[in-house]
C-alpha cells in the first residue's frame, strides 16, 4: 500500500491474494475497509504455516488487523463488524469491545489467531488485560480461553479451529472481559470412573487469577479445601450426598473478591 489514506474499500467485493500474494506497508492509515459488512472479504490463500496480517476495519481509520498462522494449508476468509451489524447475542456490550471478526476456511484446519483492536470501542467494564478471544457456539453462547496479552489492545489464542461454513456459528469471533458471570458451576457432578464428569469443574475459573474454594457437608465439617483450585476434586472418599461450596475468584490481584454459594450433589451410581 503506497501512501497514506490511498485505502482499499472493499464494497461487497473480495481481495484475493494466492500463496505467493502479499500485502506490503499496511498501517492505521493504509489498510483494507469492508464497510462492516461479510458480503466481501479479505482471502489468503496459504501453502504452508506461515503468517499473513489481513489489515482490515469496518471504516477508515478503525483499524482492527487479524494475523493468522495455520496449521495447515488452507485458503483463509477474514472480515470484520461492529456488534449491531453481526447481530450476535450471548455477549455483553459493557465487558466486549464492539468488534466481531467474520473468519472462514475452505478446509477444517487449526490456526494461532491474533486479534487487534482499539481502545475507543471498549465497554465500560472491558479489562484489556483480562479479556480473551472468545469463539461463538451459537445459541447466545461463546466460548472464552486464555490466551496471551501481548499488548495493549492485542490478543492472541491459539489451536482455534476454524469452521469451513461462511455462516456456521463458530466463524464469529470477539474479545470479552473476564467477570463472575463468566463462571458455570455445576451442581452434580458423577465421579464413577467413567471419564465424563468425573470431577467438579468449574468452567471459566481458568480466567481468573485468584480462586479460593472451600467444600462442607450438610453439618458444616470442611471435607475439601483449595486455595488454587485446579478443576480436580473427585470428592474422594466421601459418600454420596449433598454439599456446599464456597467460592472465591479474583479478577486481578489488587481486584475485590467475588463470592459464590450454593450446593453440589455427588453421585457415583448415576445412571442416565
């Protein structure tokens, strides 16, 4: 891209680049619009694992590049849009950061994935430091793993896989702050041996620096206790009954904690 403002706008139309094609001297001021729009779309196609940045935003100026590095060979679909347009739910406005990027592939691969946005399209509970990229499941429903922060405004995951479907649910991404409502905690879990929910785990705990869990039985006798819990107590050597937790997470170590009560059932007989 030659000079400044001298920006590509896609106007519904695709920008191809074959295996050998490459896009030189992209900026906040020379990048690739697609008019918040997945009509068109920025395509890659790649021969081996190398990486390629797709320098793309929904208008001049909002500049939101997506760097992609497969695993595999692949020809890689990327556009980007602001969280009217996509008209996804499951996501809050305050803890998101107004952005979905739209990424397909022509095979089923897995690709390391950084995400760049800016500050100015925050949420007003949105923690750049606590945020992660995060994949639609449809359903209102988005899966949220830690990555890395490399800086302010940049994210990266990797292992993501990448649907081939220009409309299937998983090829919606976003970035979301981390917060209590993040936590699914169960109350039953069926520690038989049978390598499904053998354990009590407590999905999204990962995101949180701080966790404090403690486990009582119905006449209050601590029979657990954790002050880093790992996702692994199988409730050993106890019987089969009700129990109460309590629940600590912090989302930063100078953040207040947040406070979860309630009961879990074991039951190692379950039969569906």
């Amino acid at each position: 891209m030659a000079a400044d403002k001298a920006d590509i706008i896609l106007n519904g139309f695709n920008l191809a680049f074959n295996a050998s094609g490459k896009i030189d001297n992209y900026s906040l001021s020379r990048m690739v619009v697609t008019g918040n729009s997945i009509t068109g779309h920025m395509i890659k196609e790649y021969g081996n694992s190398s990486s390629f940045v797709f320098p793309i935003g929904i208008a001049e100026g909002d500049y939101t590049p997506a760097t992609l590095t497969p695993a595999s060979a692949a020809k890689l679909y990327v556009s980007v849009q602001d969280y009217s347009a996509a008209n996804l739910n499951g996501i809050s406005k305050a803890q998101g950061m107004d952005r979905d990027w739209h990424i397909y592939s022509s095979v089923p691969m897995l690709t390391t994935m950084t995400l760049q946005h800016n500050q100015i399209t925050n949420g007003a509970s949105f923690k750049d430091a606590l945020a992660s990229i995060t994949q639609y499941q449809g359903n209102s429903s988005w899966d949220i793993v830690t990555g890395s922060n490399p800086s302010l405004g940049v994210h990266t995951r990797g292992n993501v896989a990448i649907v081939t479907e220009m409309l299937a649910n998983g090829a919606w991404f976003t970035k979301h702050s981390v917060s209590g409502s993040n936590l699914f905690i169960p109350n039953l879990f069926t520690p038989n041996g049978d390598g499904t929910n053998d354990v009590f785990e407590v999905r999204g705990l990962n995101l949180f620096v701080q966790n404090d869990l403690v486990i009582v039985n119905r006449w209050g006798n601590e029979v657990y206790k954790s002050n880093n819990y790992q996702n692994n107590w199988t409730g050993e050597g106890l019987n089969e009954g009700t129990y109460y937790y309590l629940l600590k997470v912090k989302e930063s170590a100078g953040s207040n904690w947040q406070v979860f009560k309630g009961y879990i059932t074991l039951i190692r007989a379950f039969k569906k």
